[in-house]
C-alpha cells in the first residue's frame, strides 16, 4: 500500500467489532516493545477496559479518535484530548499513535497525523502537544512531520519488559503550519 492509499477518518462511535480490531492493534504494539503506557503482556482483558474507556470518551466528544484501515481491518489510530482545563481551550494532546506491525513504513503514522492536526484545526485547536520515547520510531516521524522538540525528561517510564527510557516532549503550533 502506498502513501496515498491510506484514508484516515474520525470515528464518533465505536462498535465492539471497531473495539476488537483496535485492541489487537494496541497488543501488537506493546508486543513489538511500545513505550504506550501499557506493560508486556498486555491482557485482551486490560485492553478491552482501555479502548472502552476511549469510547466512552469519544461519545462524549471529550476525545478524538482517528483510525484507518487495511484489508484486513483497523491497523492504524491515533487521538486527540480535547477536553482541556478552562484556560488552555486552544490547546489538545496527541496521543496513542499506533500502528500494527503489519502495516508499518508505508506513511500511515505520518498520514494519521495528518488527519489528526486537520481535526484539531475543526475542533478550534491551534497547539498541540505529545511526547515520545526519546530517539525512537515515533519521535524520529515526528520530527520529520515538523514538530518543535522541547526537551528530554530522563527515567520518565518503564518500556514494556522493564527498564526505564527517557521521553521527549514536542509540541506544534498549527497557526505557524500552513
Ligand atoms: C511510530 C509508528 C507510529 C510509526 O508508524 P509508521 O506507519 O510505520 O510510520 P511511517 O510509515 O509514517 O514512517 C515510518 C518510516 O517509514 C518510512 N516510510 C514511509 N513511507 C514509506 C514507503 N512508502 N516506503 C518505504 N518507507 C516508507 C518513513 O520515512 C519512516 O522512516 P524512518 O523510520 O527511517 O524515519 C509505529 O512504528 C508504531 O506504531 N510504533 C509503536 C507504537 C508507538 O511507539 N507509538 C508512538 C507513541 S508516541
């Protein structure tokens, strides 16, 4: 699949179909060693409870949910929090950026974040922040996408089979984007 095949789109809702295809995504992940929260092995169980959650958020238009998908199914999302504290309403956070192995350097991430800065800019968002493993897949597509490097905080998190990493943390201005 090429670049422009990938057609990322926002889900209002989520089915428990849409729920099992995203669960496999995110034990993929944490399979393949993602620093995303979540320690090995993750439980179908503990992750149902996680993308529950997102849908609950989600319904209540508090989060963004970005997704895409292959022959296969749900291979790729990535969200917006969008529910923010009263002073910082222009403000949301990138989060969850996550790609099945299956599908990976083919320009999903890059085209879900695409997708995920055009629906922060419909949702009144003009500042977006995330963080990633530090000198990671993630933070290297990120800083290719253009986002302004803040900073490295050292031992911020466990990877999924133990050891701390250290994350840095990004941010992008989208009236400085075109
Ligand atoms: C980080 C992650 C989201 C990237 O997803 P991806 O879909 O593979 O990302 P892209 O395809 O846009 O870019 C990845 C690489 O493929 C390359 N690529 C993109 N399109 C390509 C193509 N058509 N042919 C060959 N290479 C391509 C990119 O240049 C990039 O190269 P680089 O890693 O050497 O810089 C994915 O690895 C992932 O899900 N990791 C686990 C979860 C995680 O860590 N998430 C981040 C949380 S902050």
């Amino acid at each position: 699949m090429t670049l422009l095949s990938w057609s990322p789109r926002r889900l209002h809702s989520l089915t428990d179909a849409q729920i099992e295809e995203l669960v496999g995504v995110l034990i993929d992940c944490v399979e393949g060693g993602a620093s995303v929260s979540f320690m090995h092995p993750l439980t179908r169980d503990h992750a149902v409870a996680f993308w529950r959650r997102v849908a609950r958020e989600v319904a209540a238009g508090e989060r963004a949910l970005l997704v895409a998908e292959d022959a296969r199914g749900l291979c790729g999302t990535v969200q917006l929090t969008l529910n923010q504290p009263a002073n910082q309403p222009h403000r949301a956070d990138v989060s969850k950026m996550l790609v099945h192995r299956r599908a990976r350097r083919q320009g999903l991430a890059a085209a879900l974040m695409r997708a995920a800065e055009s629906t922060a800019r419909e949702c009144g968002k003009t500042l977006l922040v995330l963080d990633a493993v530090t000198g990671g897949d993630a933070a290297r597509l990120y800083e290719r996408l253009g986002w302004v490097r803040v900073g490295d905080i050292p031992g911020y998190a466990l990877l999924p089979r133990g050891g701390l990493c250290s994350t840095t943390v990004y941010y992008r201005n989208l009236s400085d984007c075109p």
